[in-house]
C-alpha cells in the first residue's frame, strides 16, 4: 500500500489532490483512499532555525509571510 502525506490542494467527488513536501502534486483516486488522518507534524523540517543565521532566519519569516493572502 502506498502512503502519501503532505498538504491538501484540491478535493472533487472522485480525487484528492496532495502536494508533497518536494513540492510534487499527487493526484488519489477517492476510490483508492483506505484511510486519511490530519498531522500534528508540519512539513517544515525540525532544527531548519539552527542551520541559519538570525539574519537568514529573519529573511524566511519574511518570505513565508508574504506567502499568505491578502484578507
């Protein structure tokens, strides 16, 4: 059996569509889907912060940010 996680991007009646943390988009036939849970985890890596600098880790906050949408 194969196991996908990631981000949910789409949902019709017959597919679910995943986007990994690669960045790959999984299409999932609704008909092949066992099972499906939410995660506590999120994809961003542990310890990412302790391989930056303060100023780097500033700069992706910031980036991040501008991530969202507009309200």
């Amino acid at each position: 059996d194969d196991v996908f996680s990631g981000v949910i991007k789409g949902e019709t009646a017959d597919t679910l569509t995943l986007r990994d943390s690669s960045g790959r988009e999984h299409k999932i036939p609704r008909a092949q889907i066992k099972s499906r849970r939410n995660s506590s985890l999120s994809l961003m890596p542990e310890a990412l912060h302790q391989g930056l600098s303060p100023a780097e880790f500033a700069d992706l906050i910031a980036y991040l940010a501008t991530l969202k949408p507009d309200p």
